[in-house]
C-alpha cells in the first residue's frame, strides 16, 4: 500500500462534522491514486455509495462519467493510468433537502499538495464539477461558462459538469457539451493512455 494513502485512509479530521450530519457517518477516506498516473480526475467528493462500498464513482455518475471519458471499468479503475482525487476524500453528508453537503474545505488543504507532489506531472486533469474547477482553475464563473470555456484549458485540462443524474436538463440544454467537448476529449484520453502493453496499436 501507498504509504500515502495509508495516511489518508486514516485521517479522521472530520470526524466531529460528520457526526453532526443526519447520517452521523464516520470519516472513510476513499483514496484511489498511485505516483506515474497520466490522467487525475480531479473531482467534489464521494456520495453515499461510494462511502459503502470505498470504491470511487461506483455510481451511476461513475457509470455516465466512464462513457464521457470513453473508459472501460478496468482501465478506469487501473490507479497505473487514472488517480481519482476529489476536492474531499470522504462522503460529506446531506443538506436538508437531501443534496451532498459540500466538501470540507480542509481536506484539500491537508492533503492537496501532498498528493499532487507525490503523482508528479501527468498529461490530463479532468474537473468534474464547480468545487474542483473554482479550486484548480481559480475561476469564479459558474459550471456553465467554466465548461463553455473548455477550449481555454484544453487539451491539458477540461472542465466537466457534474456527471449526476440530476444535471440530465443541464446536458440537454447544452447539446455542444456531447457534439464538441466530448468527442475532443475521448480523443485526448486515448492519446494520453496509449495503447496498454501488447497491446496493437
Ligand atoms: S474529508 Fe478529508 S480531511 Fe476530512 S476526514 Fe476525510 S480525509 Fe480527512
């Protein structure tokens, strides 16, 4: 095991917050990343789910962000080629209406720059949702224009919304999201992951 992750797998910090939630859940830190990955999907925080089960976008969000990205589970799941590095490493909880609570803060600021030293370069980032992007790209605009502005940023970084089944209306009133963004994308996640070892080209 990554010494690493090890660290952050046992970091309890909060603790008190998420006992305070509904759920009144423990921290358990969902860290998915080895040094020597060429692509970081740099995301909010895991869901409900994803706090049972400890494996991240095992969800349906997972399931529409893998078809985005063009990726099957494996190579998705292979921490050689993809780090999964969200904005919080554990479920944050319920607001009263039933919506994740936002990730804690302090999470990125205990661990961010660890982590990131620790990857090295890699060729892609993707930021999937608001909290990602206002923290990695230092916007201050909302998704909409964030991810309207991918051209921007790519091909070295792009800007996704939330692959919640809740933004279904958002990707139907942004129809250039599947005709232009992900076409370039998919085409840049092959480039960048090549083909695997025996593999033809
Ligand atoms: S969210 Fe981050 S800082 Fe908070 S307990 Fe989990 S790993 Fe630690």
């Amino acid at each position: 095991m990554d010494p690493l992750v090890t660290d952050i797998r046992a970091c309890r910090i909060c603790a008190d917050r998420f006992a305070a939630t509904a759920t009144g859940h423990r921290p358990r830190p969902v860290a998915w990343f080895r040094p020597g990955a060429r692509i970081v999907i740099a995301g909010q925080a895991p869901g409900a789910r994803v706090h049972d089960s400890g494996l991240p976008f095992d969800d349906r969000s997972g399931d529409r962000l893998r078809d985005w990205l063009g990726l099957d589970r494996a190579t998705f799941y292979d921490r050689d080629r993809i780090a999964i590095i969200p904005m919080a490493f554990c479920f944050p909880g319920y607001d009263a209406k039933g919506s994740d609570l936002p990730p804690p803060p302090i999470c990125a600021a205990t661990w961010h720059d660890r982590v990131f030293a620790h990857l090295g370069d890699v060729a892609l980032t993707v930021l999937v949702g608001g909290y990602a992007q206002r923290h990695h790209l230092g916007v201050r605009s909302n998704v909409t224009d964030t991810v309207a502005g991918w051209r921007a940023h790519a091909p070295e970084v792009f800007p996704l919304p939330h692959p919640s089944w809740r933004n279904t209306a958002w990707l139907k009133r942004n129809p250039w999201f599947e005709t232009e963004l992900l076409p370039v994308l998919r085409d840049r996640v092959a480039q960048v992951l090549g083909p695997r070892e025996g593999e033809q080209e």
